[in-house]
C-alpha cells in the first residue's frame, strides 16, 4: 500500500524554501513517493515548484499569529485529514503544523522537535536546544541523518519548463546576449547600491558580456530598477519590476549570468544552474555554503557577523565585482 507524505514548511521568503529543496526530494526518495507540501502563499510554489516530478499536490496556508493561530491550525488540520497522511515532516521549528498533525491523528509527525514542538511530534529523535542557532539548511540536514533519511546533494536543484513561462512575456524574449541584474532584496541593508550597477554594468559592457541587462526587482521596489534606467541613459536595461515570478525566472533562464544581492532571485539563479555571483557584505557568506552561488565579498570581510546598516555595501567596489565575474566565467 503506498505511503502518503506531507511536508509543511512556513517561512515566506521563497529564498529560504529554495534552500529546502534537497532536503524535500530525499523526503520523497526514502519513501519512494511523490509528496504533498504546505507553504505560504508568499513563496508562490504552485509556480515555481510546478514541474518538480517528486512533488505531487502544494497547499497553501498562513503562519500568523495571536487569534488567526487556531485558524490556520484548523485549516492545516482540515487538509490533513482530508488527505489522509501516514506522515507528516515539519522542516521548522515551530508547533503549528505539530499541533494540527496530532489533532487529525497523523501516526508519524516529524520535526526537529525544540522546545514545545517535542511535545506534538511522534518521532522519538529530536535535535537538541543547541541546534536553535544552526541555520536552516544545517537543521534540516539533522533532522534528515537522526530519521535514517539519506541525502545524496545538499544543492538546491530546480526544474523549469521554461516553455509555460513564455505567455505574457513575449518582451523578454529578444535577441543578444543576456544578463541578469538582482537589485532589490526584501532587507534593504543588503542591497548594493544604484550607482555601483551602473558603474557595473559599464565595465560588463566595455568587455561586450551583454547586449541587454534584465533588471530584477519586486513591484515594491520598482523605485530601484527605474533609479538605475534613469540615472545610466543607457538603453541596455530591460525593467523587470512589473513581472510575476513566470517573467522574473524566465529572464534569469535566458541569462548569460546573474549579479546581485543576497535575496530570492540570487538563490533562485543558483538553483536553476544559471552562473550566480552573489554581493554580499552585511550577512553571513558562510549561510552560501550549501549553494553554487559565487559570493564576492568586499576587502577585510568577517563572516559569520550581521550589519544592518546599508552603508556596508558601500565597500563591495564595481572594479573588483567586474574582476571577479571576469575570473570566474
């Protein structure tokens, strides 16, 4: 009789569940089952997670707090039931989905199990307090190894038929030689400043690495990417503000190369195989460790130390951004 699997995972930032990827497809491939996942709507997964074949049904459901807590608890609890799981796996800390696991009588409920989510899990085998700081990727690689649950690449992989993205989208597909510029993040102290994509992009020019340059950037933050076109007058630029994530992951596939900061799309270039070179001057590096992304760090670097003030990428200098992608095509 075939096993049925749910994995439920609650962070927003579609970063963050491209770094979960791995550990999602060896879920499926110890029990030798397509799974079913739960995310935020945020992450817009039924997109992007669409042609991934080890991924069958993808839920949505919110992660809130105060008096829509049992709400979500009960809508998760609804699906769960629904479905009729023999497992459930919890790639978070939190008790949400253990509460409602346990609630529709799911026998298997997994999860790193810290603090009060020990006391909803089935699992024997929970990570220790301790474990709290690993980041996400390193807990999920735990949880993983004391659940017997082998897993043979801890690199984001992401399949796209880019063919169903190419709707709407008839703008992007130009000839010439591509690039990608990422130049929003939902932080702003990890964003590279306008002026230094400019500076970038000239030097990217001069050496004819690109006919036109994609602009990455969230319609919040479209400010950004029209800054950039304005201050440059060059119309090498394509503005890809106004793009739902079927243009923005189109236009890194058609990428020679993608450049920016440590957000969603660097980690989304990475795991589509595309070149990523990420800017990163005010947040960990050692967090890229479990990614193909190439970080380019300023001079007199320290890693493993948060800076929450912009000013900090100041010290990431386009003349040595521009050597490092030239040394590393």
């Amino acid at each position: 009789m075939n096993k049925k699997i749910c994995i439920v995972y609650t962070h927003h930032k579609l970063g963050d569940l491209i770094w979960q990827l791995p550990y999602i497809k060896a879920i499926s491939d110890h029990h030798g089952e397509k799974i079913d996942l739960v995310v935020r709507k945020k992450t817009q997964a039924q997109s992007i997670l669409k042609d991934l074949n080890h991924i069958n049904n993808i839920y949505y459901n919110e992660f809130r707090k105060g008096l829509a807590y049992w709400l979500d608890v009960f809508k998760l609890k609804k699906i769960f039931v629904s479905e009729k799981y023999d497992y459930v796996y919890i790639l978070d800390k939190v008790n949400k989905p253990a509460i409602a696991a346990k609630l529709a009588r799911v026998k298997n409920i997994i999860g790193p199990g810290f603090k009060n989510q020990k006391k909803w899990i089935t699992a024997e085998n929970y990570l220790p307090e301790k474990d709290w700081n690993l980041s996400y990727s390193e807990q999920s690689q735990k949880l993983l190894k004391i659940n017997s649950i082998a897993l043979n690449n801890k690199f984001p992989n992401l399949e796209i038929n880019t063919e169903r993205l190419k709707e709407n989208n008839d703008d992007l597909l130009i000839s010439g030689k591509k690039i990608s510029f990422g130049v929003d993040s939902f932080e702003s102290y990890k964003m590279w400043y306008e002026d230094d994509f400019i500076k970038l992009a000239d030097l990217l020019y001069k050496k004819k690495l690109f006919d036109y340059i994609y602009l990455i950037c969230d319609p919040s933050k479209l400010n950004i990417a029209k800054k950039i076109i304005n201050d440059s007058n060059k119309e090498y630029f394509i503005d890809c503000s106004s793009k739902d994530l079927s243009g923005v992951i189109l236009a890194i596939k058609n990428s020679d190369f993608f450049v920016g900061n440590n957000s969603g799309p660097l980690n989304l270039a990475a795991a589509l195989n595309v070149k990523a070179f990420g800017l990163i001057a005010n947040d960990p590096v050692s967090e890229l460790k479990y990614s193909k992304i190439h970080p380019i760090t300023p001079n007199g670097y320290i890693d493993n130390i948060w800076t929450r003030d912009r000013s900090g990428m100041k010290k990431i200098r386009p003349e040595e951004v521009f050597k490092s992608i030239i040394n590393n095509l």
